[in-house]
C-alpha cells in the first residue's frame, strides 16, 4: 500500500506541471497546486493516498532539501558595502540610483511584520481565542520561502531588486520564526537542550566553511560523471548540519538553511546548482508539497465550529501582519508592485507546518487549533500568488539599458560608440586628449580627464559600467587598466593591442582573468579571410534587416533544452556555441547549457528581444 501511495503521489508530481502549461495555468506557483492536488487525493476528497512511514520519511527530506535550497538562493553581494560618492559626477550619478537598496527595505519591512506579529498575538489571547502569545506571534510572522521563490522563479524576478527585496524578506520570515521556535521549544520543552549549545550551529557552519573553501577551485580537474563530487558535498553538508541542529535541540529546518548558506559561501558552479534543483524539485520537494495537502483532512476539521470560526481570523492575522511592507516598498517600487510584493510576503504554509509540528508534540495547541492555522495558511498559498500575478509589471530600473564606458575616443571606437547608442546601450567615452575631445564631443557624450589612472577612473565611475572598452592606443596601459578594473569587478572588459608584441606577452594572463582582447591588423585579416572564403560574410555584415549577435545564456528557462525545442527556434540561426572557451558546432540536437554563448544571425527586431530573454538571469 506504501509504494502505492508513492506511485499516486509521483504521478500527481509528473502530471500537474504539464496540466497547468496545457491549460495555461499561471496565477498559481506549482507547488501551490501541488497542495491542492494533495487536497483532493487525500483523505480529504478521494482518499486515494495515505501517508505512511516511507511517505512521511521523503516528506521530511523535501522539507530539509527545499530548506538547503532556500539558503542556496541568497544573493550576498547584496550585503557588500557600497562606495558612497565623492565626486562631483557620481554625485550626478547617484541622483539616479535608488536611496534603498534591498537589504535596507527588507530589514525595514521584516520589522514591522515582528511588530504587528507581537500585537496581534496580544489581541488574540486577550480575547481568548488563543492563549498562547509566543505561539502565535511566531505562526504570523512566518513567511513560505519555498512558494516565495517559486513565484519569483517563474516570473523570473530572483535577479532583478523587486525579486531580491521579497526574497530576502521571505528569508526572516522563515529565519527568524526558525530562531523564535528554537528558543520556544527550549524555553518551554522538557526534552530541550541548552540555549548556548545553538551556538554550536554557526561553529560547525564556520569549521565546513573553512575546510571546503578551496574545494570548487580543483575539483574539476577530479570530478568524473560517476563521482559528482559536488553533489555528494552538497548532501555532506545537509546530513551534518541538520544532525548538529537536532543535537542541539533545534529543528532539521533549521541546519538545512545552514547548510544552504555554507555551500553558497562556497560558490559553487550553475552547474552544481542546476543538478541540485533538478534532484530537490524533481523528486523530494514536490512530494514534501503533495503531502502536506494529504495530511490537510478537511472533512475532520470542517465538523469543527471553534475551527470553522478561527479559520478567517487567522487568514486575516497572517494577512494584517505584512501590510506593513507595502509602505516600505513604496519607498523604492511602484505602488502596484508594492501590493504584488506585500501580498506574494503573505504566504505561510512551510514554517507554520514545522512550528506546529513542534508545538502539538510538546501539546500547547489542540489539534482544532492546529487545523484551523493550517487552513488559513493554505488560503494564503492560493489567494497571495494570485493577488501578486495580478499586480505585478516590471520596474523602470529593470529595463535600464546596458551601460557601456569607452576609455579613448579615436576613429576606432568613436564610430562603434554611434552605432550603439541606436540600440539598447547607454554609452560614455573618456579622453584624456583636449585635441580628441573638442574632435568627438558634439558626436557622441566624452569626458575630457587629465589623467587615466586606475584611481582616477574608479574615483570617476568609469569603472561603474556592464561593459568596459579599454581602446585607448597605449597598450601597456590597457593592460594595466584591465586588471584595475577586473579587480574592481567590472563584468565584461574589452581591451585593444595594436602592439602585437605587447598582446603577446600579456595574452594568456588576461585571457585567464576573462578578458577579452583583440588586435586591429588581425581583426582585419580575419575579416578579409572570411570575404575570401565565404563571399556572404560582407552582405551579412551590411545587411540592414539581419546582423551577427551574441549571447550568454543565463535564463535557466531555456538551458537544458534542445536548439530544435527553443520556442523562437525559427527566427534565428545559431552558428556557434562557445562553451567552456571551446566552440562547438551545433545542430537540432545541440542542448544549451547554462553560460553557453550562442552566435547567431536574425532580424534585428526580433533579435534583440531574444538576446534580452535569453540573458535574463533567472
């Protein structure tokens, strides 16, 4: 009977995604559906499935894996101190850069989710309806992290600052209710133990930090497809995390974040991360979802009047205590993102199944009590994601065009610089010769500077940029200037050699950094090589209606997928694929894998959406 539970629930998992895509089903996250669908195989509708041991055991394994996952998904950069302005022109900069950065509106608005938690746990047990003050205020301060970044990763928000400002709000609203029950079943469990033992958490945390640092650095030399050495980190690093936590008295939960947190720390590849999805949300976390809907027996809790009454005054306190984040996103996002966000923060059900599990085995709550939470926290999974799809549209600062610096303007970037500025590129030059700029200045936006330091640059926000051409005619000090600005952490660098000899003797160095270089003379012998064996090449290159264009795959919507099965495989042509600095020839058959470049030629209209789509990180 088991294993016919397991095959029912499996079947639920494999056929709801693609009856919601058939159906066009997207005001829902999947994993809310998967509830529902729980709901109704379970005792509650059809009674087709009943939780066991071994369902149980899985359940509790999905619960730890979407945990580490959650941890997985923090963006730490976000915590980096930025470098305030100083000069005049990032003065002039910062008038557009937004005042709150996401961590500050998070912090903001998780604090006022603690204090109406506080005060609407007052209201209810001075009313008596439930007496239990610390109970309560954990329960309504929790936010579902799981259904949080579903949501998110199906609008493909997780990179954008609406996507990281929610996240990191969804993130204390499952850590710190972590914490609050930890302390809750210390203070008040008899089987606890010592508070300070917590401790030992972040020590064990710190030690697996420290002793795994160098690991991604060579492992790759090492790894075999029959090892996956990553993987098998990856679930170290959960076993023994969620073993210290429940050693220590605290929940699995609890060390599972933890150990999210650590391999994060680790930075590990997109590759290791997309496996870890695929196993987490292929397999463990989908039945974690399902099963909870098949514990919900609502024709027990139902038959109840004290839980039919509670039901709509829980659903409101989980509801009431994150209206105070729509007046702490306004400060940074438009008005109806601000509801999306603060209704999309509304959803609890992951952290409210773990308290309630902790609070009726140390029997504080009655099992009434308990459906009635539960219950109102699944309305929240279902009517929070459909307020959130119906609100939401993209920022202003999401559709901010890609910012490209030029250091020297001459007849060899000036003339690119103009091209560029007609497409999705905001673009400044830098001179530091008077003679170029009074040349230049009224064709394209230069900056005349006396000097062009390293410090001068980054003090100037030249640095500041997506894309960085180094084009200047002095070819040491390009060389010089890209490794100040990798070290400063521009993205992409683009770096001109006319000195072949100079290119040769800094080549592979700046290559090793992710550099890109190129050298006049030989870019013109290649050109002409290629007019000589293929005659279209100029015709292509002059071509009004179609050009060459490229891009690096980050939408994790379109990796692992076949170029013949990409939805917009018709209007474009991939001539290559570059991956892992190796060009690949590819077919119909070719899979694109995450950080792929793809080469490809089509209309210029059409084109440009797809690259956008395509380098969506997501």
């Amino acid at each position: 009977m088991d294993q016919v539970s397991l095959v029912i629930i499996l079947l639920a998992a494999l056929l709801i995604p693609l009856i919601m895509a058939k159906f066009k089903i997207n005001s829902l996250p999947t994993a809310v559906m998967e509830i529902i669908v729980g709901i109704v195989i379970g005792p509650s509708v059809f009674n087709f499935v009943n939780t066991s041991d071994l369902i149980s055991q899985l359940s509790t394994i999905g619960v730890i894996v979407l945990l580490f996952l959650s941890g997985l998904e923090i963006d730490f950069s976000l915590f980096k101190k930025r470098r305030t302005a100083s000069t005049p022109l990032e003065q002039k900069n910062a008038v557009n850069t937004p005042k709150y950065s996401p961590v500050r509106l998070s912090v903001y608005a998780y604090s006022t989710i603690i204090v109406l938690s506080l005060l609407l746990a007052a209201a209810f047990k001075v009313s008596g309806l439930f007496s239990d003050f610390w109970l309560a205020a954990i329960l309504f301060g929790t936010i579902s992290l799981g259904i949080v970044i579903a949501a998110l990763k199906e609008q493909e928000l997780l990179s954008k600052a609406f996507g990281q400002t929610i996240l990191l709000i969804s993130v204390f609203g499952e850590l710190v209710p972590m914490m609050g029950l930890t302390l809750y079943a210390s203070v008040y469990g008899s089987n606890s133990q010592s508070l300070w033992l917590l401790l030992l958490i972040l020590a064990v945390a710190a030690l697996l930090l420290l002793r795994f640092k160098p690991f991604f650095r060579f492992y790759q030399n090492i790894n075999k497809s029959t090892t996956q050495l990553d993987i098998r980190l990856a679930f170290f690093l959960i076993v023994t995390m969620v073993t210290v936590a429940e050693s220590v008295g605290a929940e699995n939960i609890l060390g599972a974040f933890v150990a999210g947190i650590v391999l994060k720390l680790l930075n590990p590849s997109e590759t290791t991360r997309e496996r870890l999805d695929a196993i987490g949300y292929g397999f463990f976390i989908p039945i974690f979802f399902i099963t909870t809907g098949v514990d919900l027996n609502l024709r027990t809790l139902l038959t109840s009047g004290k839980t039919l009454l509670l039901i709509p005054l829980f659903f409101l306190a989980y509801m009431v205590a994150k209206i105070g984040g729509y007046w702490v996103l306004k400060l940074r996002f438009k008005q109806a993102n601000a509801l999306a966000g603060t209704a999309l923060t509304a959803t609890t059900m992951t952290m409210v199944l773990a308290v309630l599990r902790v609070a009726k085995s140390m029997k504080t709550i009655t099992s009434d009590q308990s459906g009635a939470f539960l219950l109102a926290a699944l309305l929240t999974c279902v009517i929070s994601p459909l307020i959130f799809n119906k609100f939401y549209s993209a920022e202003k600062e999401d559709l901010v065009k890609t910012a490209v610096h030029f250091i020297g303007a001459n007849l060899s970037t000036v003339p690119v610089a103009q091209q560029l500025r007609k497409g999705w590129y905001d673009v400044s030059m830098y001179t530091n010769h008077p003679e170029n700029y009074q040349t230049y200045h009224a064709q394209v936006p230069v900056t005349l500077m006396e000097n062009f330091t390293a410090q001068d640059l980054q003090d100037h926000g030249v640095f500041d940029t997506d894309i960085l051409v180094l084009g200047h005619i002095d070819a040491e000090r390009n060389y010089e200037l890209a490794k100040a600005a990798k070290a400063y952490g521009v993205r992409r660098i683009i770096v001109r050699f006319e000195d072949r000899n100079v290119l040769n003797e800094h080549e592979d160095e700046l290559r090793e950094l992710g550099v890109e270089v190129y050298n006049t003379p030989e870019a013109n012998i290649t050109l002409l090589r290629a007019l000589i064996e293929s005659p279209s090449t100029l015709l292509l290159l002059n071509d009004t209606e179609n050009s060459i264009y490229e891009v690096r795959v980050l939408n994790h919507l379109y990796t692992d997928v076949q170029i013949k099965n990409l939805q917009f495989a018709q209007d474009i042509t991939i001539s290559q694929v570059i991956r892992n600095r190796k060009l690949i020839a590819p077919n119909g058959n070719t899979t694109i894998m995450y950080g792929d470049r793809l080469i490809f030629t089509g209309n210029k209209q059409t084109a440009a959406q797809i690259r956008q789509a395509l380098a969506t990180a997501n």
